[in-house]
C-alpha cells in the first residue's frame, strides 16, 4: 500500500507554495492539519467530498492519478494552477494540473510512474474563489462542477469547469474578464465560451449555471 510511504505524505511549505504528497488524505485538508495554500477554497471543497468515511482513506494524489471527470481535484487544481510530479525509474517531472488529464480516466502519466506530490501556489490575501457544484445528492459524484479563482496581485485569474465528460476545461475568456472585474462582462462571456464547446442545451444551461455561480461568489 503505497499510502503508507512517509515520502508520500511529507507536507512542506516556501513563501509562495505548499507542496503536499500524493497520499495526504482529503480528511486532513478539510481539517486543516495540513498547510492551506486556497484560503479555505480546498478544505471547503474536501468537506464536500463523498462521506467521512471516504474521506479519511481517499488522497489527493489517488484523485488526480484517477482522473474521474466527475470528481472535485482535478478541476480545483487546474484553477489553482497546481503542479503535478510524476516520479519513475527516468527521474521525476513536473506537468500543469490542467494539462495532467487527457480524457475519461486518462492523464499524462506513463505505466512506470506514479504522483509523487502535488505543488500549489499561494493565493494571496487579495484573492477570492468561488465553487458550485451540482449533485443530485450530497456525497455523489458531481453533474457540473465550476471552480474560479481570482488573485489581482499576482495578476492571475482561471474559470474552470469540471465534469465535462473529459478534462478540465478552462474558461479563457472568461477568466480573462474575471480579472477585470466586471461581473455583467463575465456573465455575457460564460455564456460565448459556452457556445463554443459541444454541449447539448440541458448541459450548456447547467455548466453555465454553475460557471455563473462561482464567478458571482468572486466579485461579491
């Protein structure tokens, strides 16, 4: 059981990252006995994550290594815009969050390699993120996921949508806007970003729902 490597589940921190191992558990973000890098956007998110019970044995790594479009960290991570370290017999690697998932259970990582930790920038005390999710029960895996994170002193900002039958996608232009500010701008967007994707109207009419929702809880 590779969740039993102390290397794994080694937690360390800089001024501007926290770089938590593969195997910390999503009980211990939603408790906060590891180092926040979100300002509560992580723990929150944990806290929704299945039920306890899972939640003390399921890890970050172990999500993201999954890759289960319908799940909470692939997305989370491609809105913060984590780093993702795959180590193998070569030597390790670092791969963009938003670029580790490829498809429906698939990611970049080679048959030899396993995620080592997961490095995630800090959000400065300016920032601000907003999540929605829609489930037809609490527990469930989610039917629309949108994650947006706004962080105006380190001119970032990244709309995500999650469970989108495939990878993460990013919301260029609205995240562009986003970082502007102006939230009737963003709206109008989300919804242009839409039409250029291929959804049918009942998933166009939810994802933007929640893209809505979670740009709204950023700029108010």
């Amino acid at each position: 059981d590779i969740a039993r490597l102390d290397e794994l589940r080694a937690v360390s921190e800089t001024s501007d990252h926290v770089v938590l191992g593969a195997c910390v558990t999503h009980a211990a973000i939603e408790d906060c006995l590891v180092p926040d890098p979100s300002r509560g956007l992580m723990p929150d998110v944990a806290s929704n994550l299945a039920y306890r019970a899972v939640r003390t044995r399921g890890t970050l790594g172990g999500s993201l290594a999954l890759s289960d479009p319908a799940a909470d960290w692939p997305t989370v991570m491609s809105a913060l815009a984590a780093q993702v370290l795959l180590r193998g017999p070569a030597g390790g690697r670092s791969v963009d969050a938003v670029d580790f998932a490829t498809g429906v259970y698939e990611t970049v990582r080679a048959g030899d390699e396993i995620v080592e930790s997961i490095h995630i920038p800090k959000l400065s005390p300016r920032a601000r993120w907003g999540y929605a999710k829609f489930c037809r029960k609490s527990g469930e895996f989610a039917n629309s996921i949108a994650a947006a994170v706004r962080d105006p002193d380190r001119a970032y900002a990244r709309v995500v949508l999650g469970a989108v039958n495939g990878p993460p996608i990013v919301l260029a232009r609205t995240s562009s806007l986003l970082l502007a500010g102006d939230d009737g701008d963003c709206q109008q967007s989300i919804t242009e970003d839409l039409q250029a994707l291929e959804f049918d109207d009942f998933q166009a009419s939810l994802h933007g729902a929640m893209a809505s929702r979670a740009v709204r809880q950023v700029l108010t």
